[in-house]
C-alpha cells in the first residue's frame, strides 16, 4: 500500500510541473527539501504506519517533481542559440532515426557530434530536399498536383541510413508551431521528440563514416531500416502497402497520403 501511494505521488508531482508557468529555481529546491525534512519530524509521533504513509507520499512526490524539473531545465538549455537562428551552420551529425521517405526529399531526426558555430542543439530534424522533385509543379507531382515518389533516387542523392555520419551545411531553425485552440500543437510535438531545431540541407552534404552499432537505439533503428528496404520493391505501387509497412515496423510516414488518396476514390465514385 505504501509503494502504491509513493508511486502515485511520484506520477502526480511529475504531470503538476507541466502546469507550472515557469520552471522553480535552486532557492525553491532548497526550501522544499527543508520543509519536507521539517513535516517527516513532525510526524515522529504518529503510528508507524501512517508515518510511512506520510513519507512515501511527501518523499516520492518531492523526488518526483524535482526529478522532472531538473529534466525540463536540461532538455529547455539544450535550444538554438540566437546567433544560430535561420543562419546556415557546418554540422557534423550522426543519422538517429528512420529516414522518411518523401516525393520531394529525405526527412530523418539526428544527434548533433559537433557543429561550427557552437550553439546547435544536441537533437534535430534535419530535411534534405532533392532539388529534381520539388516544388508544387515539380516532376515529383502528378498532373492533379498530388504526391508521387520517384520511381528511383535521382542521380548523387544516397541511401540515407541510421547510423551514418554526415557533414553538412544547414539552416537552423527553432521550430514554431500555429496557437491555432484544440490544434496539433507542433511545437510540444517536437519538444517531447527531444527535437530543438529543425535544420535544411544547404550546398553538397559530405559522407564520413558509418557507425550502425553506435547505440542501442541506433541499432534498432538501423535493423528497421532493412526490413523497409527489403519489402519497399515488393509493395511498390501496392495500394496499401504503406499501411503493411506501418504494420511491420511502426513507419506511418507514408500512411496518411495513402488515407487521403482512398478518400478522394470514394468521393469521386458516383
């Protein structure tokens, strides 16, 4: 009973920090850890366990709320620095995440290894558009205007896979979403994703190295990686095979265009 409450305590005081208008300071910190060593004495006197009760509540949820705050403060430090706003940055960067596959580029999360100048966010989304397939009249559009992934990467553009090292040269953003009420909040999104900046390919990006074993996440996502590029020439042109891809391995990059294609069937059917 006493685990149970401390585990509630810890989860409440934990959602109650993204109520706050502002993050607590040290003086906060201190202060709440001296009331609570005052409150656990003032309950010397009281039966055994309702005193445990009394601190698995008042400790888990100090440890909780703390905890949760010292994590906010560090990922809110790691941000763009001003300087580094919409200017283009030298980044040397490792894949961390599943490419999305796009008509009009490349889309993939990546850790930052060092940039030029300081200031870059350990985590961003880093877009790399093919220039042969962009635009709202490129060749990447059908004649409705709609989607269409090329058929083949164009000439010089690479595979991009989890794990790879890059040097490249990027325009840096903060990213910024619309206040729209009851909207996907985009910037919350990204927050939780540990994404601080969102950064566009500038000029030629650079191959290092390649680095599949770097961690365990990278692993994992470099083994999604394959199974996408194996079953891809089999579900080419398959009316739902971004749906099986979503199913095999959690990619739902490409489900949504599909989702509005078949609404568009249905709406056109007489």
């Amino acid at each position: 009973m006493t685990g149970r409450m401390g585990l509630l305590a810890f989860v409440a005081a934990s959602g109650a920090v993204h109520g706050l208008p502002g993050l607590p300071g040290l003086a906060h910190g201190l202060a709440a850890v001296a009331l609570a060593v005052l409150l656990s004495l003032l309950v010397l006197g009281l039966p055994q366990r309702v005193r445990a009760g009394i601190w698995a509540l008042l400790w888990a949820g100090l440890a909780g709320f703390w905890l949760t705050v010292v994590r906010a403060d560090h990922r809110l430090a790691d941000a763009l620095a001003e300087h580094n706003e919409n200017k283009v940055s030298r980044v040397v960067l490792r894949v961390a995440g599943l490419p999305r596959l796009g008509p009009e580029g490349r889309q993939f999360q990546a850790q930052v290894l060092s940039s030029l100048p300081e200031g870059v966010p350990t985590r961003i989304q880093v877009s790399w558009p093919l220039a042969a397939w962009s635009g709202p009249y490129g060749r990447g559009r059908d004649a409705g205007g709609d989607a269409a992934p090329p058929a083949s990467l164009p000439d010089g553009v690479p595979d991009i896979a989890p794990g790879q090292v890059w040097r490249m040269a990027l325009s840096l953003k903060t990213p910024r979403g619309l206040r729209n009420p009851h909207a996907f909040d985009y910037e919350a999104y990204m927050f939780a994703q540990g994404v601080r900046a969102t950064g566009s390919v500038r000029g030629t990006p650079h191959y290092l190295r390649d680095e599949p074993w770097a961690s365990l996440p990278i692993a994992a996502q470099r083994a999604r990686h394959a199974v996408r590029a194996a079953m891809l020439p089999h579900l080419e042109g398959k009316r739902y095979g971004a749906v099986l891809l979503a199913l095999a391995i959690g990619d739902q990059a490409s489900v949504e265009p599909v989702a509005a294609q078949v609404s568009r069937e249905v709406n056109d059917t007489p």
